[in-house]
C-alpha cells in the first residue's frame, strides 16, 4: 500500500503532509512513522522515509531535518546539510529550514504541532517551519518569512500550506500560552481563543495564519488543510493522544 499523504493545491513544488498510513512499522509505531528517535526500527523508518518520499513525487535521497527543540532557529539549509534517515552528518538544532537550492528536500516533524510549508515560485525560495506553540508565540513564522526574505523572496510571492494539527475543538491550554499568544498577536489574538473554564481553547492554525498575514502574506495565499490530529488518532500521530508513545508524522518540500 503506497503512503498515504496530503497536500496542498497551493503549493507548486513537489510537497506532502503525511499521515501515519501506508508504511511498514508495526505495533505502536504502526505504520508510516518518520520519526527517527522515537525507538523505532531503523530499517523500518528507512522504508518509510522512501515510501513517503516516493508519494511526495521525491526520489529516496537525502534530505534536511534538524533537532527541533520548540524554538524560533531557522536555517538558510544547502546540500551540505542533506542526510539520509539515520546517515552520518550533525543534526543542527533548529525548527525550520530555508533553501533556495533545487534538490534539497526540507523536512520538519510533528505530532500535534502545526507544519508550514512556504514556496515563493518566482524566486524559487522555499521553506519549512515547525511551529507548536511555543515556536509560534516565538515568532518564528517572522523568522522563517525573513529569512526567506534575505534569499531574495517577496511576500507578496510567497504561499502557504498549513498542515494537519491540533485543532481548536482538543488543543486546552492554560493562561499563560494565551498571554503568550496575545503577546504577540496584539488584539488579533482573540478570535482564536476561546475561555473554557479557567482554560482556554485555542486554534493554533489560525493564529499561525493571522501572523503571518501581520506579516504581509496575502491571505489568499495561506491554505489551511483540514484535519486535527488528536480527533483523528487512526490517520494522524497525535502527543496528547497516545501520551507519548507514537511515531511521527514529517512534512517535506523540495525545489526541483
């Protein structure tokens, strides 16, 4: 069964959300996990990597991942960064990539947290941004966008995919994300957030969305796909769900 993967209309470039469906691990980590330390069998992820690659309309190659800690690092990434899964190279610590190199694939992880994908076609410059949380309030949507920015990228060129996340409906949290949030997105915070008690519900998609039309993103030129990861546990690895024990799901981008 081929990969099962997602992806936007609004990206050009050879691109995809995956899903956890149509690889090859098996018990918790069953099927299509792509996360390389979560405990997995190695040859078992190396497959799905070709696997989801292939579904990408991607060669099994190497590509570009890094140690994502929930900060706002972003890398100008080149083919000196490009690893195989479980190949021999350092790791750079950082949660979103930008190229504007052809044949090098950027890749994120996430399980719960939002995946952006950013292609700005007319310049060729492209991007990947993990933004949980912590990431998001952080401002690492203006990080990615500037460094995009400093290859040579105009916002008013660039598009968006959002991916599959926690979506308002599960994603509780406490006070002092939402004073984060507010923080940073001033008054345009508050449609996104939703008092439930003394938590809150957040859509987190929305609000990486609105940052980035702060930014100057042309709204039209931001796509949110469907799909919240914890109310969807049979298609899509969630944290919160499987407290922990699961694989994770990986978003890749790559100019040709």
């Amino acid at each position: 069964m081929p990969a099962e993967i997602i992806k936007s209309e609004f990206i050009i470039s050879k691109h995809g959300f995956s899903t956890r469906n149509g690889g090859v691990s098996t018990g918790v980590y069953s099927s299509l996990n792509l996360g390389l330390n979560r405990g997995d069998d190695e040859e078992k992820v190396k497959r799905n990597w070709e696997l989801f690659l292939e579904a990408c309309g991607i060669d099994g190659q190497p590509f570009v991942c890094g140690n994502q800690v929930h900060g706002k690092y972003v890398h100008i990434a080149t083919k000196k960064d490009l690893r195989p899964p479980y190949g021999k190279g350092n790791v750079v610590e950082a949660d979103g990539f930008v190229t504007n190199e052809p044949g090098v694939p950027l890749a994120i992880f996430t399980a719960d947290c939002v995946p952006v994908l950013l292609e700005d076609t007319k310049n060729k410059i492209i991007g990947a941004v993990h933004c949980g949380w912590r990431s998001a309030v952080a401002d690492i949507e203006g990080e990615g966008l500037n460094k995009m920015l400093s290859l040579g990228a105009e916002t008013d060129e660039i598009r968006i995919a959002i991916g599959p996340a926690i979506e308002k409906c599960c994603f509780e949290v406490g006070p002092e994300v939402v004073e984060a949030l507010r923080d940073l997105l001033k008054e345009d915070a508050e449609p996104f957030v939703v008092p439930r008690g003394d938590k809150y519900m957040v859509d987190l998609k929305g609000a990486v969305r609105q940052r980035f039309i702060q930014l100057g993103v042309k709204p039209w030129n931001i796509d949110i796909i469907d799909g919240c990861t914890l109310c969807e546990p049979d298609r899509f690895w969630s944290h919160r769900y499987t407290g922990g024990v699961r694989g994770s799901q990986a978003s890749v981008i790559m100019l040709s």
